[in-house]
C-alpha cells in the first residue's frame, strides 16, 4: 500500500517554500557566505564546492536556524546568518563524504562529486570545507558554539558507521536504526534550531522547544524518506528508487516487515537470505516491495512517523501563535504528505 | 648515483631516538592523549584510530614540538603534551585520508587502514579524529592556536589537490614541486614547533627561528625522501620503491631530469612519454633509474637539501648552546644522510 497523496501539496504552496519566501534575502547572504568561504587558489576547490552547494537542495538547514533565530529573537541579525551558512557548509562536506561512502551515483537528480571528480577530490574537498566551516566558527569567536559542531560532527559520523556496520544484516534492532536516523538526520536538524535560538538569546526553555521540535521533524523526515525509498518513482525523488535496499540498507519497513511476517515461514527466510546476499537485484526489489505492501508496513511507519510530527508540534508551545510558527507547525504536516 | 651511505648513523645513535629517549615520559603522556581521545562507542573507530595511532612511526611531530616548548621555556607543561598530541592528531587524520587518496596499499610496512576497512572507514575514521582534534583545542581554549590548526589543515589539503593535479604531466614547475612540499611536509613541522614555543611563551624571534628551522627541515626532509622513493629498498623504506613514479608523481628528481637532458633528445620524448602514460612498469622504473644516475640527478638534489639544512641550522642561533639545540642541529644531518 503506498502512502496516500490526497494530501499533497503543490509545489508552490509548500511551507518550505513559505519559508525560502520569507528568509529570501537572508538565504542570499546565506549563499553569498558559502560562496566566499569555498574560494581557494587552488581553482578546483571551489569548482567542486561550488557543484555540491550550488545542487543543495532546499537549504531546509539554514532555513531552520533562520526560523528558529527569528521565533526567539523577533528579527535576524548577521550572527544567525552566519550560523545558518555554518550549518550548511557542514551538512555540505558530510554529502562530499558519503558520496565516497556511499558509492551513490546520484544525489538530487545530478551525478554525484564523487561520480564527477573521483574519491581522492572528493575527501579533499569535504575536508576542505569542513576547515573553512571551524575558520568561520573561530572568526564567530564562541568556544561554546564550535564545541557544539565538534559535538555534532562526532554524533554524525558515529551514526554513519553504524549505518555502515549494519549493512546486509537481518539482525538490525528498531533501537539500532532509531540511532543511526537520529545521527544521520535529526542531530543536524537540532543543531540547526538550537544554534539559531542561541545566537538571537532564546530562553533556556524556548531552546529546549527548538531542539525538542527539530528532533522529532527530523526523525518523522528520515522515516518518510526509508518509505519513499521503495515507493516514490526516479524523476520525482531525484535518486534512484530502491537505493538503501540495493546497498544492503536496513530500515524501518524491512525491520517492520521482519516482525510481522510469521517466525519460520519459507517467505521469512527467503527474505534474510535476500537481505544477506551481496548484490540484489530489481527482481528482489519488486517481490520485497509486494511484501512490504501485502503486510502494510507503509501505514505503520507512517503511523509512527505521525507520532512524531505530534510530538514536534507539541514541542513549538513555548511560542506564541505566529505567522512563521505556523508555517514550522505546517511544515511537520508536509514531511509526512511529501510522498508523490 | 646512488646517495652515499657513509655517513649513515647507526640506529641507537640518530637524533631521533636521541629526542626520544630525551622525553620518553612525555611521549607515552601523548600517546595516552592520544588513546583516550580516539574512544568511541562505536568500537570499530577506536580500532582503526588504534592501528594506525601504533603504527604511527617516530612521532617526529610531537617530539618537535616538545623539543620547541623545552628550547623556549626550560621545563615542559601539560599544555605542550596536549599540543604535542593534537600535531599527531592532526597527521594521523590526514595519513587516513591520505590512504584513500592514494590507494597506496604499504604505509610504513603495514597494510593500511584502507585495505584493511575499506575507503568508507579510512573517510569517517579520518573525520572523527579531526573531529576529536577540534574538540581537543576547543578544551584547551585558545581561538589562536584553533585558528593555527584550521590554517595548517587548509594549506596541508591544498598542497595535496596541487599534487593530484600535477600527476603524470611533464609540466609540473620548481615552482609547483616546492608549493606541493612546502604543504605536503614543511607546513605541519612549522606548526609543529611553533605550537611548542607559543605555549612555551617564547619571544617573537624565537618563534621566528623555530617557524624557519621547521620550514627548511621539512623541505631537507621531503628532498631526500623523494630520492629514496627511487633509491632505497623496500624493506630499509617500509614502502615499496618507485611508489611516487608509479602513481605518477613528478617529484624533483624528475624535474631536474627534464632540465639536464639535452632538448629535442629522442630520450627526452620517450621520458615525457613514459610519465604521460597511464601506468608505468618495472622496466620504466629501471630505464628512469639509469637515467637519473647517468645525469648525477640525485646529487644535484642533495646539494639542494644540504642548503636547506644549513638554513635550518642557522635558524636555531637565536637559542644559546645546549645539549637539545646540538639534538636539534644533528637532526639536520640526519635527515640528509638517514638513507638506507
């Protein structure tokens, strides 16, 4: 069963939109800064840097920290700015990273640094960046906030070994992959939010709200996208349908999948036995995608993911009612309806 | 011609061990640092951070560096034993990512950690050790020194994209050669010895000599292991010879090559032609070898590191008599006449 998409929203209406709309020329300055900050001599640098920040997607990072510097502080000085690029560069130098992790061919629809300019620019330059992100931090001057992105980056990366270490595996617990998406997604989202509450002087309870919400958008975010991994089609996703499945990635609906099928059936072993192979194929892919919608295992994570957007929500009563809260409140609605 | 081994120290007698046993405490004092801040939960970084931790050579950094804070301050404090770790820190982040870079399957004897772990875990071993380092300097204080780090870091990736970029053309500068090394091995011994005498409070012409002895070290250094590269054995080296030639690294000996052989020579052509290949062989390796003796290349570039060495010597005037200083002094012979 695919996830229904009556609520789906136009392009044009969505609150993520709403927001780039709302902090467009901040998101410029966001821009103007990875732009200045990615500049060497040494041309293929930017060149390399330029490629990956200038294919960034949505900047729903950056937007993030804007939102949560304005609910606290009433309006955007320079300092969230920087945080917010600060946040972006990071986010950044781990794509560069992954793509020689992950071997990925694609990532938003176009080929990938790696794929471009081989491992060796690609390490180069996430570690590239990853330099000029902690210049900017010292120049910020707070050891507060680089320990908080010494911080961040160590869970990140804890999270992508773990995720490494649990390829091919059928033993792969919710506990273990409720971990890895919290490293691979939601840590950033809260770093995100409690750097922008930070820097505009938010109370030690409003903080507590951005961090509270952005840990639960992220994970009902991450949750969705291990959905949409098996249902969404190429051109609407940007990558390659099946992507975790073929790289021997367990998530939530194999791990579901896994509990509801009946202990020693035939179906159940064929299925770990799949999953440990080394190499599976679009035919693997189509009999597990019956699988997983004969035993509605879509519905349950989106359930689940539900939960979670509650949660976020909840989270975001320490502010008062606004236009920008509601578009953050709006924005929980739209990670979970995004699916085609 | 090969460089004359006459001179060669016996092992128990080189400088090295010399700084070595001069702060044997010390060093162990590092190496617990450097143990206890590889730790992680996640229990496959500490074991890759441990493998190449302990196969981590002569620590030639960190004993500068300890060397550096004694020479400007007479005793030795905590805070030059963190520094001490945190250079080490920083070279054995670089060396992981360098295994993935290189593809070079021999580091110091061992396999590396790449051929052991694989691309994925060379990448995020090297991250979180950066990471660590970062989180190192955040404790200790000090926007200046973090900001000597994030410097070092950027001129040691840049220096390492030029030399990508230089592989297999025949047009690779003096010039270029002296950019690559200067980054590639002088810059780290510079901050090296800078960070010793900064936390040693040493006086603006102290610093100034210690930045200088480091600088023409390193390039005395660089000169001679790029002769090694075509000269010494692999079980003297720990690393298989003709590595740079076969990765089509063009280091100096080729370059004065190019300069002593005669314009328009059909040798010329065919040298010009073996670099630009896609792969070199044995027979290559054995042809360029005959070459580079027949035009006493290796001499020349032994005169060059002799005055690299004499300028480090000269550097170190400002500092009275002693008998670290005369250690000091012998290490620059030492890295001249180590061969084989």
């Amino acid at each position: 069963m695919l996830i229904s998409t009556s609520l789906a929203t136009k392009l044009d209406m969505n609150p993520l939109n709403e927001l780039a709309l709302l902090f467009s020329d901040k998101i410029l300055q966001v821009d103007t800064i990875l732009q200045e900050n990615a500049y060497s001599e040494v041309s293929v640098l930017p060149l390399i840097s330029s490629h990956i920040i200038e294919s960034g997607g949505k900047r729903i990072r950056p937007l993030l920290t804007l939102a949560a510097a304005e609910l606290c502080g009433g309006s955007i000085e320079d300092r969230a700015v920087t945080m917010a690029a600060c946040v972006e560069f990071l986010h950044t130098a781990t794509l560069l990273h992954d793509d020689v992790v992950d071997e990925s061919s694609l990532r938003r629809g176009k080929p990938t640094a790696h794929t471009l300019w081989g491992n060796q620019m690609s390490v180069l330059t996430g570690d590239f960046l990853f330099a000029r992100l902690f210049q900017l931090l010292v120049h910020d001057g707070s050891l507060d906030i680089l320990n908080l992105f010494v911080q961040t980056t160590q869970k990140i990366i804890e999270g992508e070994v773990l995720q490494i270490s649990s390829k091919a595996t059928p033993l792969v617990s919710r506990e273990d992959y409720f971990a890895i998406i919290q490293s691979k997604t939601a840590v950033l989202f809260e770093t995100a939010l409690e750097l922008g509450g930070r820097v505009a002087s938010g109370t030690v309870e409003q903080i507590k709200g951005l961090k509270s919400y952005a840990h639960n958008l992220g994970i009902a975010f991450q949750l969705i996208d291990d959905v949409l991994d098996y249902t969404a089609d190429e051109s609407g996703l940007g990558k390659p349908i099946g992507n975790d499945f073929f790289e021997g990635q367990i998530t939530l609906p194999l791990i579901i999948l896994f509990e509801k099928m009946p202990k020693g059936s035939k179906s159940l072993e064929k299925l770990r036995e799949t999953i440990m192979q080394i190499n599976r194929d679009q035919a693997d892919l189509k009999w597990v995608q019956i699988l997983l919608s004969q035993y509605e295992v879509f519905s349950s994570v989106k359930i689940l993911a539900e939960e979670y957007a509650d949660k976020a929500r909840y989270a975001l009563d320490v502010f008062p009612e606004n236009q920008l809260k509601d578009i953050l409140v709006q924005l929980t609605h739209f990670v979970i309806h995004r699916c085609k």
